[in-house]
C-alpha cells in the first residue's frame, strides 16, 4: 500500500473570525479523529500541499498524516468541503486507521479504452471491507472490447480475495446501449408526417 504524505499543525481557536483567517493565511481547517486513541484534534494544513495531495491519490485513498510532534497517523479523507464559488477547499475531517484494523472505504472505478458505442455508466465507486495494506487504489474497466449490448457488473471486477465486497454483485458499472426501435426509413418517415399533419388539421384537406 503506498500512500501520500501530508502534514498539519494543531489549531487552538476555532471561532469563525479564526477560521476565516487561518484561510487567508492559505491553510485548511481540519479535525483528524478516531484511532486505538480516540483523537479528536482541531488541525490547520497547507491548502497547496492538501490539494497535491488529494490530486496525486483519490478522496478514498490513505494518507500518511505527520503532526508537530512528529507523530505519523494513517488517515483516510472524510467528508471535505468545498466553497461554492472558488471550489476552494474549505475543511477536512480526517479519519485515524490501524493498520491492522478493517476499515470500510469506497474505491474508484475507471473506465480505460474507447468505444464507438454510446456507454451507460452505473455503480463507480465499490464499497468495500479490508485491511489499509489489502485494499487497491481503484479498479479499471476496460470497454475497448466491448458490444453492443454487453454490460460489466460488479461481479465482474477483479477483487482480492482479502477484500470484502459490500456493494451489490449485481449493480452495473458500464454498458453499452443498443436502440431499442429501429428507426425509419425515410419513405415510412414521410408518410408518418403527412398523416399527423391531416389529422391535425382536417379542415386544410376539404
């Protein structure tokens, strides 16, 4: 399991007129809680190195969380904020993991590969049960080879035989949509506007 590495200084004043400044400094509020400990520690971290951080893995990714005191917490990143207009990040709960504790995360699913067929997208983030170290980065999905009418479940997926699947076997992840009509020609078309267009209007035909 690699993982990406952040850190973040413990924060006294959590008043509004605090926060409001500790971001204009270019930091991000946080919380990072739980573990064997119980923590529940207010944290401010650079949103320069935050952003790089979560750009570099996934919002369901372990990050390796480095305090003043030199202390090293896995974490994983819980419900993050966004501001509305900027789509700057606002605060960050940052939830504390034993390596050798089964945790419960969502990994993403991508989609490689091209096909011409249009494509239904269902189910892209699995739930799952593991150990940090068990759990995959993402799974891919491949819909070069597919068609017309193939459907890729979860089922499908290759999961480690130390991971627990939660999400559903059955969901779908991708498809590829066929026509459910056939379409007409344009002899049929023109005969089907002509007759709606008399029906319509009766009176244009005395």
């Amino acid at each position: 399991m690699s993982t990406v590495s952040i850190t973040a200084s413990p924060r006294q004043d959590i008043s509004k007129g605090a926060l409001k400044h500790l971001r204009q400094q270019g930091f991000v509020p946080g919380i990072v809680y739980g573990g064997a400990d119980r923590m529940n520690l207010p944290v401010q971290i650079s949103a320069r190195e935050l952003s790089l951080a979560l750009e570099r893995s996934t919002e369901s990714a372990f990050l390796t969380l480095t305090l003043d005191d030199g202390s090293k917490h896995l974490v994983l990143p819980r419900e993050i904020q966004y501001g509305t207009i900027k789509r700057d990040l606002r605060h960050i709960d940052l939830l504390v993991v034993e390596r050798d504790a089964v945790v419960k995360t969502t990994i993403p699913v991508h989609i490689m590969g091209t096909n011409q067929a249009p494509l239904q997208y269902g189910l892209l983030e699995i739930e799952v049960k593991a150990k940090p170290a068990d759990i995959p980065a993402g799974f891919e999905v491949d819909v070069t080879g597919l068609q017309m009418g193939e459907t890729i479940y979860v089922s499908d997926l290759d999961i480690p035989a130390a991971v627990e699947l939660i999400s559903e076997l059955d969901e779908m992840v991708v498809s590829v949509v066929t026509s459910s009509e056939e379409p007409a020609d344009e002899e049929e078309a023109e005969e089907e506007a002509t007759e709606t267009t008399v029906a319509e209007n009766p009176e244009e035909t005395l």
